[in-house]
C-alpha cells in the first residue's frame, strides 16, 4: 500500500551539484508527474509523462531533465543546481485515461535546499 | 494563464465555526473539480470531488458546491477543527488528447484557531 514513493526526502546541494530524484509508484498507473512548490506560487508543474516512452515539459522545465525508465518509476535531474531551484518537489501519478475519481496520487516530497 | 484561482492565499476561523474556501475558473471544459489537502511536510492529499453535472457533494464535515454559470466552487467545513489547519488546493480536471489532465489553484491556507 506504499502508494508513490519518492527519495530522498532531504537534499541540500551546493550550487553548480548535480543530483536525481527518485519517484516510483506501485498502483500500474499510466501517467507520471514532477511538481514543483513553493510559497504563495502553488503546485507548479516541471515535466510530465503521459504514458511509458513518452515525457513532456510543464510549465517550469528549465534547468530539468527527466527519464521515464519504465512504466513504474520516474526520476527528475537537476544537472547543475542553483539557488532557484530550492523547492519542495513532488511526484505525482494517475491513470489518465479514465476519469479517475481521486486525480492524482502524490509523494511526499523531497525538500531540496540549494546553497 | 491560470485557469484555476484560488483568490485567498490565507484564512483564519475559530474552531466550531464554518470554513468556506473559494475557486473559480476560467475553463468551460473543465468536468470534474477535485478539493486537496496539504499538511507540512506532507504531499497533498485527495479531499473530495464533484462532477460538472453535480452542484453539491456532501462528505461528513466537508460540502462542495459548485456553480456552474458563475464558474465558481466553494468548499465548505462545517463544524471547523484545529487538526483542518492545512493548504488546500482545488484543481479541475479536462480531457485533453493526452488524456485526463488535473489543473491546479495556488492553494488557500487554512488556520482554524482554539
């Protein structure tokens, strides 16, 4: 019952670093999601993918990379961190092709500090 | 362009009394409308939904109404308690040709005092 899961939960870079997270769900969903959030700007959404072998950017993707390596796990890159890009990130998962009475399923979040 | 508005950033009642948060939306296509919770350290969390055919959805404490001519839905906590004190999010969902696809408000920050 583990729901969508995402590592780590903790994550302080120092500018320039580079890292991924983690995100796998268990539920066989369809559609996975990476969200950033951050105060007074809501859920905002990096990238997306729609279906195994497919991603597509959201609306904040730059300076992000993702890779849907296979239908259960989708991981988020920062390449080179900046001070920007401290948030609290979360994954997301739902079955987009049936009106799916809850939405989406989400993480707990992995809280990123870039210094 | 924000289709789902969450106007409030912040409310605060008294425990007992009625909490009402707003949305409205910009959408006509939008056929599902869905109410989450978010604690601190926390992912948000399904709350309740209603469909666009629907204008009242009742659960226990929490009443969704929808107004479809005003675009508008208010969600409803009635009696209030400390342990409600979370951000919620409303976010409206629409079939797109890749599928179904949830947007979000900015979320409203609820304190119910003791």
């Amino acid at each position: 019952n583990a729901g969508v899961t995402q590592t780590p939960k903790f994550q302080v870079l120092k500018t320039g670093q580079s890292m991924t997270l983690q995100c796998a769900q268990d539920m066989n969903h369809n559609s996975m999601y990476w969200y950033r959030q951050d105060p007074g700007m809501g859920l905002r959404l990096i990238y997306y993918s729609a279906s195994e072998g497919t991603t597509d950017k959201g609306e904040v993707p730059n300076g992000y990379n993702v890779s849907r390596l296979n239908k259960r796990e989708f991981s988020l890159r920062l390449e080179s961190a900046a001070p920007s890009q401290t948030s609290v990130y979360f994954c997301a998962s739902s079955e987009i092709w049936t009106q799916d009475l809850y939405g989406y399923t989400f993480g707990s979040g992995t809280r990123l500090t870039v210094v | 362009d924000q289709q789902v508005k969450q106007n409030s950033p912040s409310l605060s009642v008294q425990e007992g009394r009625i909490s009402i948060l707003n949305c409205d939306y910009t959408n006509s296509m939008f056929d599902y409308f869905l109410w989450y919770k978010k604690y601190p350290a926390e992912g948000p969390t399904f709350l309740i939904s209603i469909s666009s055919i629907k204008d009242k959805n009742e659960d226990g404490r929490f009443t969704v109404f929808l107004n479809k001519s005003a675009k508008h839905l208010s969600l409803h906590i009635v009696p209030s308690q400390p342990g409600d004190s979370a951000v919620y999010f409303c976010a409206a969902s629409v079939y797109t040709n890749s599928g179904y696809a949830l947007n979000f408000g900015k979320g409203t920050s609820l304190l119910v005092t003791p």
